[in-house]
C-alpha cells in the first residue's frame, strides 16, 4: 500500500495485492509545493494508477476555493500536454477530429458516476453511435496499419512516423479525454450548476 496523508485533514491511498505499488508523486502535477495530502500516483504491476481526494465547496474568497482552481488546472494541463504530444505524431487531420468525439461518451460515464447524471435513451443511442463510428473508422488502421500509411513526400519533408506509432498516439489522444473530462465534471461540482 502507499498512504499520503495530512494529520486530521485529507489523505489518500493506493492499495495493491501481491504488487508493491512504485510512487511517482504525492503531490498534485504542476504545484510541487502543494501539501494537502489530495493525490498519490504510483505504478502497480507496470501500470500506472492515480488516487485524487477533490476538495468540497468552500467560501470564496480562501485558501481552500484557490486549491479548487489549481486541481482544474491541473486536470486541463494533463489534457492539454497529451493532446499537444499525440496531434504531433498523427498525419490525419480527420482522424483527430474524429477521436477527440470520444470525449461524449466518456463525459456521459463520468458524468453518470460523479454527478448522478441521468441521461435518455436517445441520447445513450447517440454516444454509442459516436463510439461505433470511431471503432469503424479504426478498424481498418489496426487490421492493415501500413494500408493507411500517407507518404512522407506529399505532405512534408519532415519524416513522418510510422503507422503503429500513429496508433499508439491516437490512443493517448482517446485518453486524453479522460482528464478533460474530469475537469469539466470537477467544475461543475466544485462551481455548481
């Protein structure tokens, strides 16, 4: 087990069985001074596993109001870092406009599980066909990748990666999402309605 936590305030824990979880940090990306005891990330096993306690409603202005902020922050500059990383490294301009539509039906289930977020059949129909229409158009990648390869000389001359990197981008693009995500949820409980 790994335990972060503040005496008598906040803390947070990863726990493992029969793997020793590794600690990366302790302390909330991007405020190395930050000492409330609010996030632990550490790999288990070859994966990586992070643990936030958000912090509730306070008065604004406060110590405690300004923590919420940074925690968006953060959340939008993990988003922001990994879309940055992935769009560099995919040639399809269509492909990342098309991926980043994950971001519906990854909201939606975070949404339902933070939120208590209800959502229509109609609109449960419309995220999976936002899903369907991203497996379809990725399946043809996985299957035959070098089939979709664009040819360095009519885009640039700069070297342009090869397909499994590009596959390998357009999933950390998808989880991407999830950070974003995670904001915009966190700012709507943390701000209200």
């Amino acid at each position: 087990s790994l335990v972060v936590g503040q005496r008598t305030w906040n803390g947070v824990a990863l726990l493992s069985r029969g793997h020793d979880p590794l600690p990366v940090t302790t302390v909330l990306p991007g405020d190395p001074k930050d000492k409330q005891a609010r996030y632990v990330e550490a790999a288990i096993n070859g994966v990586l596993f992070g643990c936030l306690y958000l912090p509730n409603g306070n008065p604004w202005p406060g110590p405690k109001f300004d923590y919420k902020f940074a925690v968006m922050g953060a959340y939008d500059s993990i988003a922001g870092i990994m879309q940055t990383f992935a769009v560099n490294y995919i040639t399809n301009a269509s492909m990342i406009v098309l991926v980043q539509q994950s971001a519906i039906p990854i909201s939606m289930v975070i949404s339902r599980y933070a939120l208590q977020a209800t959502y229509t059949k109609a609109q449960y129909v419309g995220a999976s066909i936002v899903l369907f229409g991203i497996v379809v158009v990725l399946i043809p990648n996985f299957l035959s990748p070098d089939a979709n390869a664009v040819d360095p000389s009519a885009v640039s001359d700069a070297p342009v990666p090869d397909s499994t990197t590009q596959l390998i981008w357009l999933l950390v693009l998808i989880v991407s999402c999830v950070p974003m995500c995670l904001s915009s949820v966190y700012k709507e409980k943390a701000l209200g309605e």
